[in-house]
C-alpha cells in the first residue's frame, strides 16, 4: 500500500537497479579511462605506473603525427556528417511528405534493413567495390575516370553509407511532426518552394538534423574498423588507441588518446544542447 500511495518511490526503487548500473558500467568504466590516462607505462618492465604526471598530455599535443590524426579525425567526421545531412534530407522529406502510409512504412524498413546486417560484411563489401578491379573502376571506367581506391576517400564513402540511417530516421521523425497547414500558408503567402524549405521546413527540422549528426559525428569519431579495412595507410585516433592497447602494450597512452574524442564530443553536446536537438534523440 505504501508503494501504492507514493509512485515517486515506486518509480525510484524501479529505476534504482538500471540506474546502479549505468553508474558502475558506464560512468565508473569513464572515471577509470581518465584516471588512467594520467599514469604511464615503465619503458623496461611494461608494467603501469600508477605515479600521476602529464607526460602523456604532453606527447599527445606536441608531436605533430598525433595532431595530424587528431585532425584527421575530426574532418572525417565533419565530412561524414554533412554528406549524410545532404542525402537524408531528400529522402527523410520524400517519406514522410509524399509517400502513402503504407509506402512509408515500407520505406522506413528498407532504410533500417542495412542496420541489420554485419558491419564487416558492409565493410568488407566497399572495399571490394572500391579496389582496382571492383564495381566502381568497371562503372566509371567509360568516362575515363577510376576508382578512388583505399584512402582517406574511401573511408568517407564507407562510413558514411554505414551511418546513414541514423541520419534519415531522425530527420523522417523531425519532418513527419511538421505540420502540413505551415507549409501551406508559406505557399499561400507568396513563397516559392525554395524560400518555404530555407524559412519554414529547414528551421523546425534543424534540431532534428543535429539530433542526426551527434549520431553520425560520434561514430564516426570513434571508428577505427573501417579506416582498417578501407583506409590504406591512414589512420584514426581510434586506431592509435587500439594500436596502443595491443602492439604497443601502452594502456595510459591508449586511455589518454581516448580521452580526445569524448571531450570533443562533451563539447559538441553543450554546443547544440540550446538547439533541442537533444529531444529528438
């Protein structure tokens, strides 16, 4: 009865055990990644340190093949996220605007199919259809042009058509809440298609395009598969960590340069936070 009368306590005590969890696995498994990346390793035993110092801080940002991958990363990611925004828009508008209901659903679930299916089978198809004999050489080769081969390019192309859909489906939702009486009075004011997208659609879907982006930014931040498979020589900072963690056998290096990507993540979720992107997660 008590539980009955007080639902506050009722929703604590059910949430208490998720709650609990999300601390320890996923905060607690952060707080550790930081702490780490303070100490360093023994150059002769290999063993972890556990003495505090800013030494690895200090290689990271000063050696210029670590800023160049920093960078790297961070353009990738950009690129990723603002050729995805440019293809989903399109689409997101045609399902949710001009298709049938039950063309919609049936759209929806061609767009979510990809998800389904493995991320090295995805992988590992670009990178047959982006080689020197694959499907892209035998389409472009009439016109005279090539294949862009492994590289950074190919990496852009591979991860953006992995995150794709997690760019479409927010903006599909943004779009479908927009209601149809605000275009039309756009319309019957005078406005052209052009100047109904730019000043009545784009600005209420803006949140959900950046709800969009933080999925397709982040992953692509913290990808290190597909510039493996796809990548030729380059590199991302998610390879230096798995480098570090593996051949390297250097754990607080690996947590240090870790610690790039998260921060520049924390930063970007404060920086659209005012957006209401957010909500439409």
């Amino acid at each position: 009865m008590s539980l009955h009368r007080h639902p506050r306590l009722r929703l604590g005590l059910l949430l208490s055990a998720p709650m609990l969890w999300l601390g320890l696995a996923y905060l607690g498994a952060l707080a550790a990644l930081f702490v780490t990346a303070f100490w360093h390793t023994d150059v002769f035993t290999g063993k972890v340190v556990t003495d505090w110092s800013l030494d690895n801080f200090a290689t990271l940002f000063s050696d210029s093949v670590y800023r160049t991958i920093t960078f790297r990363t961070v353009g990738i990611a950009l690129l990723v996220t603002v050729i995805d925004a440019v293809i989903a828009f399109p689409m997101a508008y045609a399902m949710a605007k001009l298709a049938s209901p039950r063309t919609q659903r049936i759209l929806v679930i061609a767009v979510m199919t990809p998800l389904w299916a493995s991320y090295l089978v995805k992988g590992y198809a670009w990178r047959t259809m982006l080689s020197g004999n694959g499907v892209l050489h035998w389409l472009l080769d009439p016109f005279g042009l090539d294949s862009p081969g492994y590289g950074i390019a190919a990496t852009v192309i591979t991860l953006s058509y992995l995150w794709l859909p997690y760019m479409i489906l927010p903006i599909y939702a943004g779009l479908e809440r927009l209601p149809e009486s605000m275009v039309d009075v756009s319309g019957d004011l005078g406005a052209r298609s052009f100047r109904t997208f730019r000043s009545v659609i784009l600005p209420l879907t803006f949140p959900a395009v950046v709800a969009g982006s933080i999925f397709t930014f982040s992953l692509s931040l913290g990808d290190y598969i597909a510039v493996k498979i796809v990548g030729g020589t380059s590199q991302m900072l998610g390879n230096v960590v798995y480098d570090n963690i593996g051949a390297a056998n250097n754990l607080p290096f690996a947590a240090t340069v870790a610690t790039v990507p998260v921060v520049i993540m924390l930063l970007y979720l404060a920086a659209v936070r005012r957006t209401g992107a957010l909500d439409n997660i």
